[in-house]
C-alpha cells in the first residue's frame, strides 16, 4: 500500500434495522481503527452507530450508479447478522456482489451466508472471529491471496443462468 493511501473496510446498510447488526462488530472496528493508522470504516446507507472516530465516513444514500465504485474502491466489505428468523432468510448479495469486484468480505454465518464456501468470504461466529478474520485479510499477503481470482471463484458458485432456469422451472414457464 502506498504512502497515504488508505484501506476501506465497508458496511453496506440497506436500512436502520441493520443497527444492531453492526453493533455485533463495532468495538472490533475500533479496535482495529486503533492498530492501524491507513484504515477507514465506511457506512453507508441508514445507520446509526456509537462508534466515533475521524476516520469513520458516513454515506446516506448511493447513487444506483456510484454503488459499484463504492465496493469496488473497498478494501474489504463486512456483513454482520444477528442470527435471526429475519436475517435467516437473508441471501448472501453483498458477499456475491463484493466478489465480483474481486473484494473479500468478512460476514456472520447466517441465512445464505452460512453455506457459501469460496475462498475470499469469511465467516465470524464471534467477536474474536472477526477481529482475528479481520486483521488476516488486512495483512497485505493474505489479502493477495483472497482477492486475486476471487470474481472467477465466485462465478463458479454463483450460476446466474443454473438459478434463472430453476426459477423459470419453479414458476412454469
């Protein structure tokens, strides 16, 4: 990483019910705010947080056109889930979607999260979890190997056209 560049660890909240999802791993993102001087802590989308630090941005609302450079230019995403009847039922669509710019996530293993194998998507159980799969994918060697390859790893298990032709099944047609 360059001199005065900086890494962006993301969190894509589609609404203000996700707030207790991110308070799952807010005191690790202050720690790691802590340790490492070139990182910042994005939100974006409606959410509220305790977390207060300068390096903490804030972004409301997105663009539909700017969101795809807005994951692309993270360093890596997070998806943190209460393990919910509502949050079983959640698809993995930012961990599919970050891998397509080649982005490693860390991310709870609930809903569809929980069955998605691909190197490049960690799953955290625990506070310690996801501090320790944070500070991995942060060390530059780690990072290599997670993010090279991952959109190709990702397409292998995301088929769109498998998944349209079993909907079109499902619905009739």
């Amino acid at each position: 990483i360059a001199p005065g560049s900086e890494r962006r660890i993301s969190y894509f909240s589609g609404t203000s019910t996700h707030d207790r999802d991110l308070a799952i791993v807010a005191p690790v993102l202050e720690r790691l705010l802590r340790r490492h001087d070139d990182l910042v802590v994005q939100f974006v989308g409606p959410v509220s947080s305790s977390l207060q630090h300068p390096r903490i941005r804030k972004i409301e609302r997105v663009p539909f056109g700017d969101y795809l450079h807005i994951v692309r230019t993270s360093h890596l995403c997070i998806a943190p889930l209460e393990d919910t009847p509502f949050n079983q039922c959640k698809s993995a669509l930012k961990a599919f979607e970050a891998g397509e710019m080649n982005v490693p996530t860390v991310a709870s293993p609930v809903g569809e999260y929980s069955q998605v194998r691909v190197e490049g998507i960690l799953l955290a159980t625990s506070p310690q979890e996801w501090e320790d799969h944070l500070e991995f994918v942060l060390h530059p060697s780690n990072y290599s190997k997670l993010s090279v390859g991952l959109r190709e790893r990702m397409r292998s298990y995301t088929n769109v056209e498998a998944s349209a032709e079993k909907f079109l099944e499902f619905a009739g047609w």
